[in-house]
C-alpha cells in the first residue's frame, strides 16, 4: 500500500431541490485501501458514492481521481462540465456495484461482463471472451456463463455484476450497499468475493451496514451524519472509541443484532 | 331455398395471381412496418428530448395520423399530392408512403411507451462501464426496449397486412384487387371471398404465431 491519494474528495456538497445533502464531505482513499462508510439512512453515504462516478453532479468542491478532477475542469475560477465523452472515459476508471445489481436482462452472465470491455476498452470479442470467462471463474460462476439474469440468484446477480466491473481494472471500485437486496443466506457469498478482491489489493470505497465485514476487511471508517463526516479513523478507533453520541447510538443498533462482536 | 353450385376451378386458374397478389400485401406491410418504424423511433426520440419545437410538430404528425381513416390518407397523397406538383411515385410507391406514415405514427407510441418503461438502473450501470451515450442507446436501452415492445410491434404488422386491402381502393394489385377482378370476370362470388378471406386468416394467424416463437426466444426479460 502506497501513501498516494487516488481519490481525494475536498468540501463536497451537494443538493436536491432546497435539502442539502452533502455539507461538505473530506476523504481520502489511497491506492489499495478498503475505505468503508457507514451511517443512518439519509446521511449522504450513498450520494457521495453517486458523486464520484458522475451519477450525480456535485454543486461544489472537488474530487480528484489520480490528481484529475471528476466531471469538472475549472477554468478561469469557472467550473465546466467536461464532454459526455470524457465523462464516460472517466467512469471507465470507476467501477461501481449496485445494490440491486443492474445487470443488463437482455445479455448472459458472460455477455455482461464482455459488452465494456470491447465496447469500452476496444478488446476483441475472443480476448473479452477470456477475460469474462476468467472473472466468472473467480466469483465461482465459471458454469453460469451462458445464463442470463433472471435464471441466476440474487446472489449469483450480484457476483456477475461484481466481475462486470472488475472485469474493467478500474482504479477505484465503488460498492452501494450491494448487499441489502439479498436474502440473508446469499449475503456471505458476495462478501466473500469482496473479501478476496480487498485482499487482492483493490482499492475500494464501499457503503454498507455489513458492520462486521466494515470492520474486518476496512483499512479506514468513516462515519457520516447529516451529510457530514462525524468521524473518521480505523476501525478500531471508530468502533470501540465512538466520539460522539450519534456514532454511539448507531453502533448501538448493530450490537443487539451481533451481540457483542463488534 | 337458393342453389348455389361451387366451382372451384376458378380459384385455381388463379391460384398464382391470387398467390402473388398476397405476397404483395404481406411485402407491403413489412416494408411499411420497417420504414415506420425507423419514423416511430425517431419521433418517439423527439417527443421524449424535452425540446418543444421538436416535440411539438411530432406530436401535430402522431394525432393527426391517428384520427384520420387510413383510406383517406390513402387518397390524398395519391390524389392529392400530385396536385401540388409532387408526383415522383407510383401507385404502389405512394402506398408504401403513406402506409409508412401510417405505421410510424402508432410505432412512435410504441416506441415512446417502451423507451418510458425501460428502468433507469440499467442506463446507470451503463454509465458505470464507460459506455458513451449513443452506445448506451444502441447496447442497452435499445435492445431491452425492443423485446419489451415485441408484442405490440407483432399486432401493429398483422394490423398493417390487413390494412394493405385498402390498396385496392387506388388499383395496387393486391389480394383485394385481385379478387374483386376475379370476381368481376367470372362472378364466381362465394368462391373467390371466400378463398381470399382464407389466405387473410391463415397468413394473419401465421405472422402471429411465428413472431410469438420470437417473443418466446427473446423472453429473457421478466
């Protein structure tokens, strides 16, 4: 792991109509780091994950990805949308996991993994092909290759959208709580993929209430409260020395549900 | 009680004539439902870009088409076109035109329809790969909205092959045309509508069924 910034988020904020959101979020993720945000519904988590591959516009601050910033150059004190074609190509650096998984219904898992890549990345259809087949093999979905997504668990969806953006090596892979739309029993075997990728050395930035994978697989917490950043540390300081109430009461849900294993 | 002698002899002198006359209809309404279509998706486009002055006249096109009789339309471009210095078609071609028109305003709703239906999940992970805005046209929302409007594209092309008989009202040979000239030659009545209404029936339930195979092949969507 390196000390280098790939993403560096400054005062970002953002609004929907007349609610803020965002109030000005701060946050750095270094190359190979697993950066997790926790908080209550409704604190930003997910737009500022949003934000960063340009689902979402940010109304002000900055986000730099390798040192270039995201959507926007700033010209003469201005901030200018870049063109949809450098929007795209900055995406293509960002892969991101959804919660509920967004495959694409009309291709196979395979296909899935393969429209980017030559789409995208300009691969041959027979390299993509590899490629695809390699990935699907790392999920453990080497056999489901030729299955579209409505004959595959949620699961099974979620690992095929996991390959369809690592499939990319991206710089930076974004989860949005890719968990919560699966049925506790499927919920251990997307966990363990993002398990293996963290060790892999991907860097991550995941949103989740996985509280107990939050806490193994994370190099760095941040918890966020009103569209700001509450606090912010490693695990350990984040969990077992909450510093405020609000980080205390939340952390205090989780517990009735692990006892005390957090 | 009325006699009636069946000869059927007169249908098979004229199996071919009758033969062509129907690949003719079946000919017409692809071709129309091909250029409608391309018109449907185009105005469908337009009345979805949020741009009045580009929604506006395609909504003006879409209304008009629909409460105007399709044998009046028939009319006035082939009658009424040519009076205005614009004649460069045909009988058949003039058809196709306006059959195409036709078809183009009830696939743009259509189209419409489907483009409104398809969920925005998928255009953000299409967004997600990189994928440009054309290609997450022409990669994902086109093709899922295709196989969404794949049972309403079947019935508008059953409509569109019984909406051919109306090309006989400006003497393009189709299946009508030829019957009734059949029937004018011989006066064999019950023979020729009869057979002919056959071939309508069997050809109609035939599309329908063929492209029931392909919805059924293309059903990966839920």
């Amino acid at each position: 792991m390196s000390d280098q910034a790939l993403l560096r988020a400054t005062g970002v904020r953002k609004s929907f109509g007349s609610i803020e959101v965002l109030k000005g979020i701060d946050l750095t993720v270094r190359q190979g780091q697993v950066v997790s945000l926790i908080g209550a519904s409704g604190s930003g988590k997910t737009t500022f994950l949003r934000c960063v591959n340009l689902l979402e516009e940010h109304d002000s601050g900055e986000i730099l990805l390798d040192g270039d910033p995201i959507g926007y150059r700033v010209e003469g004190g201005k901030r200018r949308r870049l063109s949809e074609a450098r929007v795209s190509a900055q995406r293509a650096r960002i892969g991101m996991v959804f919660q509920q998984f967004n495959l694409f219904p009309h291709l196979t898992a395979e296909e899935n993994v393969m429209l980017g890549l030559t789409k995208v990345l300009g691969r041959t259809r027979a390299e993509a092909r590899d490629i695809a087949g390699q990935w699907l093999a790392r999920v453990g979905l080497e056999a489901r290759r030729e299955h579209y997504p409505y004959q595959l668990s949620g699961g099974q969806q979620q690992r095929v959208a996991i390959a369809r953006a690592v499939a990319m090596e991206p710089r930076l892979l974004l989860f949005d709580e890719v968990t919560s739309a699966l049925d506790p029993e499927l919920v251990a075997e997307v966990l363990g993929v993002m398990q293996q990728l963290a060790e892999s050395g991907m860097t991550m930035l995941v949103v989740s209430h996985e509280m107990l994978f939050v806490r193994d697989v994370s190099h760095h917490v941040v918890f966020m409260d009103g569209g700001r950043v509450a606090q912010a540390g490693t695990p350990d300081q984040v969990f077992h020395h909450p510093e405020s109430e609000r980080l205390r009461s939340f952390l205090g849900r989780f517990h009735g549900m692990f006892g005390n294993a957090l | 009680m009325i006699q009636y002698y069946f000869d059927w002899s007169v249908i098979t002198r004229n199996a071919g004539a009758l033969g062509e006359a129907l690949l003719l209809g079946l000919g017409l309404a692809v071709v129309s439902l091909l250029i409608g279509s391309v018109i449907g998706l185009a105005a469908a486009y337009a009345r979805l870009s949020g741009r009045k002055w580009l929604a506006w006249p395609v909504w003006a096109y879409v209304e008009f088409i629909r409460c105007m009789p399709l044998l009046l339309l028939i009319f006035f471009v082939y009658f009424g076109l040519p009076e205005f210095n614009i004649s460069w078609f045909d009988k058949t071609e003039s058809f196709v035109l306006t059959l195409s028109l036709y078809a183009g305003a009830y696939m743009s709703e259509v189209f419409r329809a489907g483009l409104g239906s398809i969920p925005k999940q998928y255009v953000e992970a299409a967004k997600a790969i990189g994928l440009r805005p054309w290609q997450r046209q022409r990669y994902v929302v086109l093709p899922v909205m295709f196989r969404i409007t794949l049972p309403a594209i079947s019935n508008n092309l059953i409509s569109l092959f019984k909406d051919t008989s109306l090309a006989a009202a400006i003497a393009v040979p189709e299946l009508t045309f030829v019957a009734r000239r059949i029937n004018a030659d011989t006066f064999r009545v019950m023979e020729v509508w009869l057979s002919v209404s056959a071939m309508y029936l069997v050809t109609a339930y035939t599309i329908a069924t063929l492209l029931r195979l392909v919805e059924r092949r293309y059903a990966s969507i839920r």
